[in-house]
C-alpha cells in the first residue's frame, strides 16, 4: 500500500495522464473533461461485444463483428479520394479494411503476413465485403480474449481507441492509490462508487451489456445513476434555499388584477383561482420567486401570468415576457393589451421591427414608460434596456436554456420572481424525481367550455375519403388546420406541404386555403393567420409552426400528416390548436400502414385519451425523459444513468441520502452539482 497522500481526482488536470497533450487537451475540454475526474465521469454511452470471434465467411452486410486475420495485401490509393485499403483473410475469406483518414505510420503497422484482431460493421463494397475505420489490434497472442469495450460520446480529435487508453490509465491509477475519487455520500449499503466506476467502464466478458445501459440491473450503474439523481434533487433544493436568503420586491396590490378578472368574457376555473393565490403569495414573501406552471394545452396558464403582472406594474415595476416564436409572442400582446386596456402601456419586441420603431421602443422600456414587455429572444438582446425589471414570465420554457435566462436576469435589478410556464405536462414520476427543490403550481382543469377533441387514426390509402369529408365540413362552415412535417416534397415517405398541395389542388379553390411555414417572412405569415382568423381561407397548410400561439375558435379539424414521425406531446400540442369554440372537434392521424411497434403504441394513447397529464406519463414511458426543464444546452437528455422508470424503487433512498446531504456544508453540495450538472449551478445565479 502507498504511504503518500492521494490525490484527488478533480483537482488533476487531464493532462496530466500520459499521452494526453495540450492539443488532446483542448478537444477533451469540447467533452467537458477538464480534470481526471471528468475523465472517468465521462461514461460510455453504449458498448461492443467483442466476446465472439467469427469467421470471415459468416460476415453478413450490416453485422457488428470480431474477427482474426492475416494481412494479405495494403495499398494506397487516390481515387476517388485518399485512402488505405487493407485486404485481410483468413481460411475461409477475405474482407477490405478501408481508411480515409490516417497516420502515415498506420501502413507500417499492417504489414503483409501481420495477423491483426479486427472489430467494426460489415457492409457490401465495391468489391465485395468492407468495413470502414474499424478498431484494430495487433495479435501478440495467439489466444483470443474475449471482452466487452465501451463506446464514448466523441468529438474531433478524439477516438474511442484514445478514450479507453486514457480511461485505462486513470483507472489504474486509482487502484495503485495515487488517487481518488471522492464518495461524498453518507454511510450506506450501497456498491463501492470507485468499484462502480470502474466497472461501468470495463464490463467483464460474461455480463450482459444492457444492465450496464439506462434501465439496467447493474448494481454499479443503480449506484452511479442514485448518485446522479442526488446530484439533481441537491441543485435544486439548494437554490431553493438560497433563495430564502435574498432579498426580493414584495407585490401584494391586486386593485389591478381585480379590475381584470371582473372584466373577463369567462370565469376562472377553481385551478385557475389556486394556482394564481399560490404565485400571489410568492411574490409577496420578500424572497424571489422561481416557480413552474404546468397546465394542458388551453387551461388558462396565459391569464394567470397575466394576473401576476398585473400586481407588478401596479406598483409602477416592469414585467418581460418570454415567448418562443413570434406568432406566440404576438398572440400573448393581443391577449394582454385585451386584458390591461390602454392604462398599461405594453411593447412587443422582435427581430423583424424597423430600426426606429425599435429605438423608439427601447427608449420607452429604458425609461420605465412600458411597463410589459412581451417577445422573443429580442427581449434579452444587449441594446434592451430596462428601468426596473422585477418579473420575468418564460412561456414554454424548456425552449429556453440556462445561458438565455442568465442574459435576461442581468437585465434586471438584484433577484426579479420568475415564472416557468409550460403547456407540456410534467408526469408525477418525473415532478418527484427531477423537480423536487422547484415550487410547482398545476392547472388540471380546462375551462367549462371546452369540449373533448374526437380523435380518429386514417390510413393514408384512405385519403379520398378524408378529402370528401373535409369538403362537407368547410362547406358546413368548419375551418381546417392540415399539418405536415416538412415543407418541400421529398423521395422519402414522409408528405411535404409541397407533396400535399399538389393532391388539394384536384378538389379546392385556390382562395379555399393557404400556405405557412417558418421560413416566410414575417408580414408574409401574419396576413396568412389573418385571413384564416377572418374565414377568409378554410384550409391552412402548415408545418408545426402552429403548434404554440394560434386562437382561432372556429378551426375544428386538425389533420396531421405522418403521425407516426411526432411524439406525444407534440400530437397532444398540435391537437390542442382545435377545440377552442362552440363546435364538435375532430383531429385526424394519417400514417403508413406499416407501423412499428412503438408508432402503434404511440398513436393508441393519442386516440384514446385527451388529458395531458396521462399522455405525459405514457410518453415518459414510452420516449425517456428528455430535457423537460430546458437545462441541457445540448440537446441531450436530463439523465445518462438514472432511470426514472426503472430506477423507481431506489427513490426513496436518494430522498434520504439528498436529506443528509442538505445538511453538509454548502461547498460539499456545490462539488456533488459539479460532478454531474455544472450548467446548474449557474441556476443560482439566475
């Protein structure tokens, strides 16, 4: 045993392991590795068994392989482009290795009569059977050792091959104790994290790769993915915490929001009512608010928010609202100048405003005059300026990230409340896992008025038959959202606006419907809308571009092409475009005959039920749990180990270890969010 002191792992930069230069170093920073630790945190996201060894001739097109054989012939060549070919044999047959990109030294390493261990995918070349860049090794050993390699995510510059080797060292490392790993959890029963670690990284031959993977019985990936939950629920409950520390502007006049309600065409549902006491009482703690409200598509979350402003500008305080796309932004100043009437001078801010309507705009948000502001990313941009921002509503707000809510909360005063919105139910399942430091309001109920949306599956061989029926409807005064998921046509099978418009034009009017997309101008989309809103036109063709923002009370059908290709929540969000008026609504899945398994199921949960909150739950099951809270700049999901499907019956014990940790000092919770979610912690900071 070492009698020096171990080094922690996180406090030894990664080049620091042997064969890891500053050039690797700068592509590993792209990875997010920084330190040694980062290094074995930085966990395979799949694996290649390599535990069988084929034979060349039972190699078929397309197959993960493993073989051994002799070097028969290397050449170079330049046409059509640079390359190394290898033509490698053994008793039975021969495959070519080919390589576009390669060390010079490389073509001294296969030389003719070297037996090489080759593992990669099959696939038919010119020539017969191929595979391209492959993983190879040099036979020094005539027996074959079976083993199961992990597969790392990768940047330029960095190859699984180099990955491993600097893994492996730091591995070894750790078992001669020249470092170590720090287990910041309390005493339990659980697998040892360094065990666990590296486990995960070099799985024995005779374990089955898929415990090993999101959903696995692994006890080191159960351990490994409890750590990483902790790390989550600690990030959360210690901004909360924080939070209570700092001091906030106290909003308690509700004269305004008073004169508001009275004056609604509708009544607020009981939801509606307690959700907006819940947000009052935030906003009147002294404390800033970060709160969530979900609610289904149509629920009424937008006149909550909008309450809420209400007692902010009443004491002359200015609120920002967040919106996605501009036809939502649009859509939210319309409801909110409805709302507040001309006492409430109020601003919509985009990208597309002529550069003195702009200036004047600013002009006014600078000096305090506007006292609501609504756009898009417009909003946060450097040249906006604001007098006293202390509200911040963000509508569908996984939209945005952590960087685009910094950018907003430095144009504020010290600590503004902030509102999440979003129309994407959260499942219970994921509200206990993920969200359990962040104060959650929900609107469940939809208004009285609402009616169930009537959905129905249609084959896309059944297509006359829609038409013929959309042709009744119009003519019965129903208007129709028709959705498709590209805009040109396509050689693929999925239906294009362009495909779509070619098959209305046999059986409508030209003046029957209309075209809108993203890339259009902005004027452009607006006087499409506003000859569907004013029945004008009866048909809109569009991407998914109407999935947020769009009101028209008489659109009762929605038909959505290539069902099959959307998720739930999107289905449930396009879905929700109709139902808004007094009329029976319809929404018509057209798909492919052959669908997969997971399709079949998809649309089954779609077509039988309209609550958000239970398509939420199926979706969770059915996709994984995405980045429902907008805290990924990547676009991967939450989690890499923990799952919150399968992981269930260890979340009452990271509730306990997360309790025990809260009471550590607070540099101890920082270094646990560190490992895990870096982006989080600047969360405190928002």
């Amino acid at each position: 045993m070492s009698s020096s002191p171990k080094i922690d792992a996180s406090s030894l930069l990664v080049t620091s392991i042997k064969g890891v230069g500053e050039k690797m170093g700068v592509a590993f920073l792209k990875l997010g590795i920084k330190n040694v630790e980062d290094l074995l945190f930085h966990f395979p996201s799949d694996y290649q068994d390599r535990t069988r060894l084929l034979k060349i001739a039972d190699l078929e097109p397309n197959q993960e392989f493993v073989i051994r054989g002799t070097v028969e012939k290397v050449s170079q060549t330049f046409v059509p482009r640079k390359m190394l070919i290898v033509k490698l044999s053994d008793s039975t047959g021969h495959i070519y290795l080919r390589f576009f990109y390669y060390f010079p030294g490389l073509r001294n390493l296969f030389r003719t009569g070297a037996v090489m261990e080759i593992a990669g995918t099959s696939r038919l070349g010119r020539y017969g059977l191929e595979t391209i860049h492959p993983d190879y090794e040099l036979c020094t050993d005539l027996e074959f050792f079976p083993k199961i390699l992990p597969k790392y995510r990768l940047t330029r510059g960095i190859t699984n091959q180099r990955l491993r080797n600097a893994i492996a060292q730091a591995i070894q490392m750790m078992n001669n104790e020249k470092i170590e790993v720090m287990d910041y959890f309390p005493k339990n029963n659980l697998v040892n994290l360094s065990d666990s670690i590296q486990r995960i990284h070099t799985p024995l031959p005779d374990d089955d790769i898929n415990d090993y993977l999101v959903g696995g019985r692994s006890p080191h990936r159960k351990r490994i993915g409890l750590e990483e939950i902790v790390a989550n629920k600690i990030s959360y409950l210690s901004i909360k915490h924080q939070n209570k520390n700092k001091p906030a502007d106290i909003f308690s006049d509700e004269l305004l929001a008073n004169q508001i309600i009275k004056s609604l065409p509708f009544k607020l549902t009981q939801d509606q009512k307690l959700t907006y006491q819940e947000i009052k009482d935030d906003i009147s703690s002294g404390s800033p608010m970060l709160r969530l409200l979900q609610g289904d598509v149509g629920s009424g979350k937008t006149i909550v928010a909008a309450l809420i402003a209400a007692s902010v500008v009443a004491e002359g305080k200015q609120v920002a609202i967040l919106a996605p796309t501009t036809i939502l932004a649009k859509q939210h100043y319309k409801n909110f100048v409805d709302w507040f009437g001309s006492d409430i001078e109020i601003e919509l801010l985009t990208s597309k405003i002529p550069a003195k309507e702009r200036r004047e705009k600013l002009n006014g948000i600078a000096n305090g005059s506007v006292k609501i502001v609504i756009g898009t990313h417009a909003v946060f941009q450097k040249d906006v300026v604001y007098e006293s921002l202390s509200l911040v509503v963000y509508d569908e707000q996984h939209r945005f990230g952590v960087t685009q809510r910094l950018k907003l909360k430095e144009k504020a005063g010290d600590y503004p409340h902030q509102l999440l919105l979003s129309a994407t139910p959260i499942p219970r399942t994921m509200a206990m896992s993920v969200l359990s430091g962040l104060d959650v309001s929900t609107i469940k109920s939809l208004p009285p008025n609402r009616k169930p949306i009537v959905t129905t599956l249609l084959s896309n061989k059944r297509r006359e038959a829609l038409i013929n029926r959309i042709k009744k409807a119009i003519e019965s005064g129903s208007q129709v959202y028709w959705v498709c998921p590209i805009i040109e046509e396509s050689d693929s099978s999925l239906i294009g606006i362009e495909d779509l418009e070619k098959v209305l034009k046999n059986d409508f009017d030209n003046n029957q419907y209309d075209i809108l997309h993203g890339k259009m101008p902005d004027k452009v989309k607006n006087q499409i809308l506003e000859n569907f809103k004013n029945k004008s036109t009866k048909i809109l063709l569009a991407t998914t571009v109407i999935e947020v923002g769009i009101d028209v009370p008489d659109a009762n059908i929605m038909v959505i092409e290539n069902s099959e290709r959307f998720g739930l929540a999107q289905l449930h969000q396009l879905r929700g475009r109709v139902g808004r008026g007094d009329k029976e609504s319809y929404c018509i899945l057209m798909h492919e005959d052959n669908l997969s398994e997971l399709s079949e199921k998809r649309l089954s949960v779609i077509s039988k039920s309209n609550d958000g909150f239970l398509i939420a739950e199926e979706d969770l099951k059915l996709r994984g749990p995405g980045d429902i809270l907008g805290l990924s700049q990547t676009g991967q999901p939450s989690f890499t180990f923990y799952d919150l499907i399968a992981d269930e019956e260890i979340q009452s014990e990271a509730n306990r270890i997360t309790d025990e940790i809260m009471e550590l000092p607070i540099e101890q919770q920082r270094k646990i969010i560190e490992r895990w979610f870096p982006a989080h912690l600047e969360l405190s900071d928002i």
